[in-house]
C-alpha cells in the first residue's frame, strides 16, 4: 500500500502498547454505582492537576461540554460563546436541542478571544423580557492558538462581577499549557469549570475529564447518566487516561515541533502560505490563484498526506505518531502536489 500520512486530527492516534497493557490489568466495577477503582483512581489525579476539587470522566469532550452547560445553565438560560468554538459550530446545537439554553453568539478574533467589552455589553441584567445570563465559556486552545493567561484572568474577573459562571473547553488544555510553560492548573485556577480530552493529542482511545467544585461534579453525575453517559466497568477506558496523564503529557512538546518543522517547510515551497501555528497544529493555503484550499487538500490526499480544509485555511495537526521523517515526507508530498499542479515551480 502506498504511505499515508493522517494530519487532519490528533484524534486518529492509535494507543501506545503501555495503554493496551494498562486496559488489560485494569482493576474494574460499576462506575454508575461509584464502584470503578480505576475511573476513581483517574478522576483523582485529574482534579489533583488542574487545581480542582473533583472530576468526572466522560465518554467524549462534546458531552463534556454538554453535561457542564447543563449543570451551569437552567431551561431558557443563556450561555455566551464564541462563533467560532466548538461548542457552537461542532456539537449539533446540542446545548439548545437537549438543555434549553440560549446561547448568546460573539465573534472570535483572530487570537480565538472574545472581545472584554462585547462580553460585558452581552450580558442581560436581571430583565424580564431577556434570558439570564448564566455562563461564559472559553476555548483553549482555539483552532491552535494559547489564549494568553492575562486574558482568562480578566475574563475570569468580569464573570466574577456580573455572579457569572465561566467555562472552559480546553479538549487541548495540555497543549496549551505546554506552549506557556505552565502547569495545567495555573490555567484552571482562573476557571469554575474545565473540560478537557484524553483522545486527542494524549492518545486515549475514547475520553475527556469535566472539572470543577464537588457539588457541579455531583450535579454534573446526574447529567452524564441522563444523556447515556454512565458506562459500567468504563476502568478499561480509565486505564488509558491514567497513562495518558502520567506519560503523555510530557511528550506534547514532540508534537509542536513537529507542527514548527512543518510550517518551515511549508513556508519554503513555492505556492503555499503558512497562516500561523502555535502549537500543534498548522494551518496554511494556497498561494496560487488558480488552485483553491479544498482542491489542493484533494491533490494532497492524492499524494498519500490527509488534511482538513478549513475556514482559516488548510489544517494540518500533529500528533502521538508522527515523526520528524513523517513531517519531512510530507513536505515531499505537498511539493508534489504543486509541482503536479503547476510544472513550471518544478
């Protein structure tokens, strides 16, 4: 079979041989009943790194988010979000369909913020005629990008003088911790709420961890079993996540210069744009008029190297898997690609 390099997520990494030992010694009981060890053992540790006073492991981060706007936010309700988070584009509206909460819409800038003013001017005062403001919710990282610690700590303190709640969607909290050379829990300490992935760039099979004060975990509990979430002896799927924690986290510098390498040499080929990478994930474009971001991604694929076309541009993410010799082949792929497209830039 010819090669094939998978960059379109962090989510198609396959678990190391030190999980799939982990999963088959794991210590298992009915997690609905409290009674998994290894659930247990893994919901500790979580709250023990991100400052937290408990956790709660869940089978996904799109219930994660799902379960903590449920337990934030009453029917009618609302929640402030970015248009651009995964809450909002990803997640089938699953906080409407299924929560009964209205969700009031900023844009992200460029950096994945939200604008401080636009938030304060978003938020309904106790009115009649509007929805009550419940929430805000962050996302870190945003489409790659660290959301600088000084501007969760203001967000943090706007939520604290309106009585609001604030959340955070970090599916790739690690990450960003990595890029700011801090420790996940200088994160979360400005945070009520965090959730975050083991299915990503850590590797797990299937996975994420909501954080937060004992009594949201509890009211949090109560959700996860309503949408289906109580998964029996789910210590197999525990088993992955402590490894991950204990083992994985360390290696995600791995993945961002992997991701650095690539967008120098991307930057290199002519006929492609690097828009920017900060962690572990490239976004780039064409730079040839004639050949457009989602007809270059086919000619990519053609070539062996699968990305994601995306409204910021060409996505490539690295991740657990992927070597500095897989990066470089793929720069051999997309100069391919353009050479194929267009023989003069042979």
């Amino acid at each position: 079979m010819p090669t094939s390099i998978d960059l379109r997520s962090d989510t198609v990494t396959k678990p190391p041989q030190s999980m799939r030992e982990a999963m088959l010694k794991a210590e298992v009981g009915d997690d609905v009943f409290g009674e998994d060890p290894t659930v247990n053992n893994l919901e500790e540790l979580a709250a023990e790194l991100t400052g937290k006073e408990s956790s709660l492991f869940v089978s996904s981060g799109t219930m994660g988010n799902l379960v903590s706007l449920l337990s934030h936010c009453g029917r009618g309700d609302e929640a402030i979000i970015g248009n651009q988070s995964h809450i909002h584009i990803h997640e089938q509206g699953g906080v409407a369909a299924l929560g009964s909460i209205h969700t009031r819409i900023l844009q992200n800038a460029n950096d994945g913020t939200l604008n401080l003013q636009e938030i304060e001017q978003a938020i309904n005062e106790d009115d009649l005629h509007c929805a009550r403001t419940r929430l805000i919710a962050l996302e870190n990282t945003w489409h790659g990008r660290t959301l600088p610690l000084s501007y969760i700590s203001s967000v943090s303190a706007l939520a604290a003088r309106h009585g609001l709640a604030l959340h955070m969607d970090g599916a790739r909290i690690f990450n960003a911790a990595v890029t700011l050379a801090l420790p996940v829990k200088a994160i979360a300490e400005h945070v009520d709420t965090l959730q975050f992935c083991l299915s990503k760039g850590l590797a797990c099979p299937a996975g994420s961890i909501i954080c937060g004060s004992k009594d949201f975990i509890a009211k949090a509990r109560r959700y996860r079993k309503a949408v289906g979430g109580g998964m029996r002896q789910s210590g197999f799927l525990a088993a992955c996540g402590i490894v991950a924690l204990t083992t994985m986290v360390s290696r995600l510098n791995e993945d961002h210069t992997n991701a650095q390498r690539l967008a120098t040499g991307l930057a290199a080929i002519d006929g492609i744009k690097v828009r920017y990478c900060e962690t572990n994930m490239v976004f780039f474009s064409s730079a040839l008029p004639q050949l457009s971001d989602r007809e270059l991604v086919k000619l990519l694929a053609a070539e062996g190297l699968l990305c994601f076309d995306e409204p910021l541009g060409i996505r490539a993410v690295t991740h657990y898997g992927i070597s500095e010799a897989d990066i470089d082949l793929a720069l051999d792929m997309v100069s391919k690609a353009i050479s194929k497209h267009d023989p003069v830039r042979r």
